[in-house]
C-alpha cells in the first residue's frame, strides 16, 4: 500500500551508464511488470527498489519520502533463487519474520506467542498450498513450492511492496500457471504494491496492471558504455485490472 | 569398459578398502620374522607377541614408580590438552569468522591480520610460548590454539562470504537487524560448516600436540614415545601410533555422525 516515485534516476557504475533518465510513478497498489532485454538493467533496479544500492543520481520516494539506503522490512522480496532458508523447515521460514519482528536479542517466539505465530503461518501456509509440508527441509520440494514457500515467507511480515525478480523464471509451464493464479489472489487480498522483473511477455501480460519495457535507445559498441536503458514503452492493461476493493 | 566407468560393488569396496591394511600388516610380520631369525635381541621390528607384551604393560598394569597406568594417563594428559585447545580454537573462531565475514568493517580490520598470522610458522613460536608461559599446560594448548586458530577463521570467513546475497538481502526484508541475521541466517549455516573445518585441523592439531609434549613435558602420548626412543623400544612406539591413529580416526568419525545428525539438512545444500 505504497506510492512509489522515482524522480530523474541514473545508476552508472565508474564510466559505464547502466540507467538514464528513470522518471516513473508508481499508483499505490499497482502491479508493475518490467520487461526487457537481459542486460537492460532491470535487475539493477530492482536492487535499487530495495536499497541494495544507491542511486548514482536522482531519487527514490516511497509516499513521498526518500527510501532509505538498505533493505527493511517495508519492501518484501522473492528473487529466482535462494529466497528461502535452506536451514529451515517450511513452517521456521515462513515464522522467522515474525520472529525477527518480535524477539529482537534471541531472534525466536517462545510459548503462547509462539503459539499464535505458528497458527498464523499454517493458515498462510495452507493458503499458498503447502499444508501437510510444514516439516519439510525447502531442498526436498519442488521448485514451484519453493517459490510458494517464498512468497509466503515474504507476506508473514506484511511488507508494504513487493519486488520479485524473475521468481516463475525457473518453473515449467503448468507450475508456472498455478502460482499466477496465485500470486494474482495474493495480491488482491493483500494491500501489496507489487514490481515484478521478468523476462516473460505473456507473465507480464498476464498478471500487471501496467507493463514497462526498459531499453538502450543506442546501441553502437561506441556507445554503449555511455547511454544506459531508459523506460522505452509504459502501458497501462485494458480492460483496467483493478485489485479487490479492501 | 574404459577403467574411469568401473565402479566395485559393495564387496569389492570392502575388500578394496581392506587391501593396503593387509599388505602393510603382511610386509612389517614378514619383515620382522626375517629379522628375528637373524638376531633374536633384535628391536626394530618388534613380534606381534612382544608388542603385546608392552601393550599389556604399558596399558594394564599399574606403573609401579608412578603408580598410574600409563597409557591411560598419558593419553586423558593429550585429550585434555587437544580438547581444550580446540575448544578455545573454535569457539574463537566461530565469533572472529562470522565478524569478519558478514561486516565489511571487521573485515577490512582483521581480514589482512590473519591472513598475515596465518602464514607464521606456529613451531617457531614454541620457543617464545615456553619463554613466556613456562613448560606447564598453557604453552601446550596456546601452540595448539595458535596453529589451528587462524586456518578456521580464514575458512569460515569464506564460508560466510560464500552464503548466497539473496540470503543476506532476503533476512533484512523480514526486518532482521544485524545480530538477528549473525544468529538466525548466519549461524545455524556456519555451524556444519565449522565441523568440515575443524575435521581438516585435527591432524595439525595432533601435530602441534605432539611437537609440544615432545620438547618439553612429564605426561602425554607425545612425551612416552619420545622418551622410549631412547631405548629403541619400538615395542611401545608403534602401539602408541596406532592408538594416537585410532583417537584421531574416532573423533573424525565423531564429528561426522555429529554433522549429519545434528545438521540433516547440510548434505543437500553441500551437493547444489
């Protein structure tokens, strides 16, 4: 349930412009697909959204205010891979946020808060559709429920956005179906705004409220270190997707 | 069939396994019984029957001078030194690895530091540790601390550096400080990881015991066999090696069943 406005952002790593020019609002639970070419910089700004890395030039506001420079709890992410804990079962990696929230010297619930935290994540659990695998170590699920696991994992904590890198990029087809429908619930129960890199058309298509494609406009070798990947295309969905009224 | 595809099943494993044991059993008995029948006083290559013998001496029969069994005593002198030793090791290696791994400022201030005492030859120290803490159990265990300590914190640096950024960025969006993230993130990971190190150290380890109790000791397994080379009893020095194999052997074990028990979830992301 976030604005999010980026005013004039360039990111240049030494002499190489990775970004120019990024001047794009984002309406407060909007779902953003950015699409391109690899190399475009669309995985750099999703680290920027994060506060992973800094802006060389410009800024980020988040309602209105500058976003701080490191990850917090406000901005939730699933990436491709490594989005959960391998050293954790199913139900200990969707608990850690409120854990983490709750429990700041020893980082664990304990007795009746515990209690009321596991209830809370088997609903959610049982909602991404991983019920009966509460004990299980994420190496011995599939691919798809680790994704689930994730998204999850990542809603425990009652982010304000969501960033999702490439997360169905791995799937096969069928799986990839069933976690859309997904996500798409997800986010009209949730009050997320939600920025999604994907490399997948049809993905963006299929789950955004608005698509934005990144591109260099120049792309000599000459030029290439020195103009960086601009918004070349923003298009709203028709018919408008409008997520459910809370 | 190309010879790198042959694979021995379970029994050939075994009898594979079993081989170079029997071949060096079968070469040292035929050795010695050529010696014996040439010099029934010989002492290099003791008979099984006299290493027994010692055994049975040294292991269960009271000492009459000292009145400890010897074996017995020398070997609870060693453990006491070494677990120490590697207690102290670890424990300060767990906390210095993980700082410097996880908080570029630790790293930048301690990273070149023990790159730099990690490449001091620790048996050149011995003389400087006998100097300053005497001949007593100290000097032992600091040799012993000083000789694994910087090799565990250089790999669990790594170990840590190696853990997925995702992890990393992943943990601080749950809303993790950085102390939540050394406890919950980083350390239930280092830990099994810290069992593969301290497996690798406890050769040096037994090496830096041994040098140590050599040079200058009363007790320990190290002390006995230096000090009954001087009557070239082999009877006693060569039992004493097996059974300082067998300790280090038993606590590599150990440790291992102690990682899969305690970590099940390691051997899968150890295979990725």
């Amino acid at each position: 349930m976030s604005a999010i406005r980026f005013d004039n952002v360039w990111k240049e790593y030494g002499d190489h412009i990775v970004l120019e020019r990024i001047t794009l609002d984002v309406a407060s639970r909007a779902f953003i697909a950015l699409v391109g070419p690899s190399g475009c910089g669309k995985t750099t700004f999703l680290r920027m959204l994060l506060g992973e890395e800094a802006p060389t030039r410009g800024q980020i506001l988040v309602d209105g205010v500058p976003l701080k420079p490191e990850p917090d709890a406000d901005r939730g992410v699933v990436f491709q891979r490594y989005s959960v804990f391998p050293h954790l079962t199913v139900l200990q990696n969707v608990l850690l946020g409120r854990e983490l929230q709750h429990s700041k010297v020893i980082g664990r619930l304990l007795g009746a808060s515990k209690r009321k935290a596991v209830d809370e994540a088997m609903t959610l659990l049982a909602e991404v559709g991983l019920s009966g695998h509460e004990t299980k170590y994420p190496a011995s699920l599939s691919g798809g429920m680790q994704q689930r696991l994730a998204l999850a994992q990542a809603i425990m904590r009652g982010p304000k956005i969501l960033l999702l890198d490439e997360p169905f990029g791995a799937l096969d087809p069928g799986i990839r179906a069933d976690i859309h429908v997904l996500m798409k619930r997800l986010w009209n129960e949730t009050e997320l705004t939600v920025v999604m890199v994907t490399h997948d058309l049809s993905e963006a298509f299929r789950l955004a409220t608005r698509v934005i494609a990144f591109e260099r406009n120049r792309n000599r070798p000459e030029e290439r270190e020195r103009y960086g990947a601009t918004v070349s295309r923003d298009l709203e969905i028709f018919p408008r997707r409008i997520p459910a009224p809370r | 069939m190309r010879l790198m595809n042959i694979k021995p099943g379970r029994q050939a494993r075994f009898v594979l396994a079993a081989l170079p044991f029997v071949l060096l059993a079968a070469a040292y008995f035929t050795g010695s019984s050529m010696r014996l029948a040439e010099n029934p006083n010989d002492k290099l290559l003791p008979a099984l029957s006299s290493m027994t013998q010692a055994v049975k001496h040294m292991a269960f029969e009271t000492d009459v001078r000292t009145g400890s069994i010897l074996m017995l005593s020398d070997t609870l002198a060693s453990l006491g030194r070494l677990l120490w030793a590697l207690a102290i090791s670890t424990s300060a290696a767990l906390v210095l690895g993980i700082a410097i791994g996880l908080l570029p400022g630790a790293n930048a201030l301690l990273s070149p530091f023990v790159g730099v005492a990690s490449m001091v030859p620790p048996l050149a120290l011995l003389p400087i540790l006998f100097i300053v803490m005497g001949l007593g159990e100290n000097s032992k265990i600091a040799l012993i601390v000083i000789g694994t300590l910087p090799c565990i914190i250089r790999d669990l640096t790594m170990r840590v550096l190696e853990l997925p950024r995702e992890q990393l960025i992943k943990a601080q969006t749950l809303g993790a400080s950085t102390w939540q993230v050394a406890l919950r993130v980083v350390l239930p990971q280092i830990l099994p990881r810290l069992i593969d190190s301290l497996r690798l150290q406890l050769g040096p380890a037994w090496l830096f015991l041994i040098a140590a109790e050599a040079i200058a000791s009363d007790s320990g397994l190290g002390y006995r066999i230096f000090l009954v080379r001087r009557y070239l009893s082999m009877d006693v020095i060569i039992p004493y090696v097996i059974w300082i194999t067998l300790l280090a052997f038993l606590m590599d074990a150990a440790l291992r069943l102690l990682q899969r028990k305690l970590f099940p979830w390691f051997a899968s992301v150890r295979a990725e």
